[in-house]
C-alpha cells in the first residue's frame, strides 16, 4: 500500500473545488482511501498523463485528482485536483 502525501497546493485546490458541496469533499475522501489501499482498483481509473510523470485517479465522471510518485515510488503526492481537462494545462 503506498502512503499519500498531500501538498498545500493540493489542499487549497480541494477547499475551492469542493466549496458548499458536501457530496464532493466525500467523493473526494472515498477516492483517497480507496487509492491507499488499492491503487489498481478499477472504480479510479489510475491514469498515466502521456508524456509526462503526471497519474491522475477518478473522483467522477469528470474530475480527477492528479498526482506524481516519489523517487522512491511508494509516495503519491497529490498536488490538484479538478476537472478531467485541468491536465491540458499542466506542464509535462
């Protein structure tokens, strides 16, 4: 199981991106968990960002939070968190 580390960018990401929606935040806390105990599992469709050392999990439908592994490579660091075409913006 790899052990998650949030950034502070991450968690002003979450508080805007989840403001006044309750249903969010858990969506948001249910992926994290999931992710901690079963990176692979299905339901998070673990995504490599072509090009780049960027992977992204799936909160919905249309939002994900993105993330980068430690050198060591058993930390994920989560860094955003937003909709599926915030990596479009993102330099690789």
């Amino acid at each position: 199981m790899p052990s998650i580390r949030l950034t502070p960018r991450f968690e002003s990401a979450r508080r805007k991106f989840v403001r006044r929606n309750d249903k969010l935040a858990h969506r948001i806390q249910e992926a994290l968990q999931c992710f901690a105990i079963n990176p692979q599992h299905p339901s998070l469709r673990l995504e490599k960002l072509r090009g780049s050392a960027i992977w992204t999990i799936r909160i919905d439908q249309g939002d994900r939070l993105f993330f980068v592994w430690s050198d060591t490579g058993n930390t994920a660091i989560f860094f955003l968190v937003g909709p599926h075409d915030l990596y479009k913006t993102l330099g690789h």
